[in-house]
C-alpha cells in the first residue's frame, strides 16, 4: 500500500488482525526482508511493515533522511491505519528509527525490540566511517553496497548463506544513490538515546549478534546494564534474523506474546 505524506510515497504492508506489531528493515534493506517473518507473526497480531525513507518501495524526502524524518514517516503510517499503541521490532537502523519515534512519542509504545541495534550516538570514529562511505558511494554504488551488505555477516556464513546474501545484495542495490546518502547522513548525526533503555515504561528487548561485526558487544551489553532490557545474544553477526532465523524468531514471538 502507498500513502502520499509530505507529498512523497511511502510504501507499508499490512498483515493479519490482533495487537499492532510494526517491523522496520535496516539501512540498505526494505521491508522485503520480513517475508518469512510475516505470516508467523501475522497468525496473532496485526503485522505492518515499513520500508523507511529513501528504501524499497518508499521515495526520498530530502538530502538527509534524520532518524526524526524517518520516525515521523512512521507517525503518519500510524496514523493513517488509526494505530495507537504498537510493539516495534527494529533491525539496526530500523531500531534507531523506533527509538526516535518511541522517545517523541510514549504513550504509543507497548514495546520495543532492537535487533542487531543500539541506543548509543555513532562514535567519531563511526562518523569518520560514515563520511569515508558517503565518498565511496558516489564513486560506485553497486560495489559498496556489495561490499556493505557481506560486511554484516560473520565470516563463516558466508558460504553458509550464500543463496541468501546474494539474493539480498540483489534487493539492496535497489536503494537508490540518494537515499543511502540521506540514511548514512542521518545516522551520522543520530543523537545517543540509552536514557530511554532507562526511563521508559514499556517493555524492550535487545537481540545481540555475539560476533556482530558492526557493533561491539560488550557496549551493548553495557547499555543494558541496570535496565530492565532483556537480553538475548545469538550466534553470529548483524542479520540475527538470517544468520540464526529460527532463534531469532522464537524470541520475537516469545516477546509479543509476554507482552
Ligand atoms: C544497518 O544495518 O542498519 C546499518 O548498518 C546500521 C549502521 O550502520 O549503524
């Protein structure tokens, strides 16, 4: 389905009837990647998936596509299909956008699950790899998508899901030049929001790749120090949800149905 907000498109699906569970793909990725999670989720609960600004289906907004932008594309989805209250499962980027949208908006979050995500801003270091990405994107698309894309797996899955990987690195370099820009500009500038794993009342969960190549796990492990956040670590890299599939489904289930 297509809703015009801003005067662009913005593309969702809608699945099933039940407590609202909304889905938000990572940087590069677009809803596409929900396909096998969908009809299991979707048996209970009334499943929405998102692509977010400047990915899959959905067009660019601007030349710097913040968290906030993509949160309030959300906030209208939301809206439009009348949903108040929904759990969020977030892959990477996906995570930092429901962190954006559930610190503007509570009161409209009955969970929140970040998976293969964090809370925490970029450090300068991730910054300086950001603007080193900007560059090498412009120069050639198709070879830093490919090269981005196999970065997120473990170095043993590679063989191991090279059916999957190739089919996704075929979907990713769909993204347009624009939008990967505006995504790794916005996630640049992304503001640190651990308070929230602190001081929110809704439940949240956490699904940590052990060896996730992009993201350290003993500050992750940190973030979640005197929080209520429940903590599953999985075998693996940055795509929990194709590197330990069944795993990380039966958590997400396990989740939304404790919730
Ligand atoms: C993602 O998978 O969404 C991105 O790699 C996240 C990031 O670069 O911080």
């Amino acid at each position: 389905m297509i809703l015009k907000h801003k005067g662009i498109n913005i593309f969702y699906t809608e699945t099933g009837k039940g407590s609202a569970i909304v889905l938000l793909h990572g940087f590069l990725e677009s809803s596409k990647i929900w396909d096998t999670f969908v009809p299991k989720l979707a048996k209970k609960n009334r499943v929405v998936c998102i692509d977010l600004l400047g990915h899959g289906n959905t067009e660019c907004l601007g030349y710097i596509h913040t968290m906030e932008l993509m949160a309030e594309a959300v906030e209208a989805v939301l809206k439009h299909l009348r949903i108040r209250k929904s759990t969020f499962i977030g892959h990477s980027m996906g995570g930092y956008v429901a962190l954006a949208f559930a610190e503007k908006n509570p009161d409209n979050v009955k969970g929140l699950c970040l998976l293969n995500s964090t809370a925490s801003a970029d450090t300068p270091e991730k910054k300086q790899n950001r603007a080193r990405g900007i560059i090498a994107v412009k120069q050639n698309h198709k070879t830093f998508i490919r090269h981005a894309v196999s970065n997120l797996f473990i170095p043993e899955n590679h063989k191991k899901f090279a059916t999957q990987i190739k089919q996704l690195i075929k979907d990713c370099q769909k993204t347009p030049l624009q939008g990967i820009v505006a995504a790794l500009e916005g996630m640049k500038i992304r503001e640190d929001r651990e308070v929230l794993l602190h001081f929110s009342p809704y439940k949240k969960m956490m699904i940590i790749g052990k060896n996730d190549p992009i993201l350290n796990y003993n500050n992750l492990i940190s973030q979640t120090k005197d929080t209520n956040v429940n903590v599953v670590v999985l075998d693996g890299g940055h795509m929990s949800f194709i590197e330990n599939e069944s795993a990380c489904l039966a958590n997400i289930m396990h989740f939304i149905e404790n919730n």
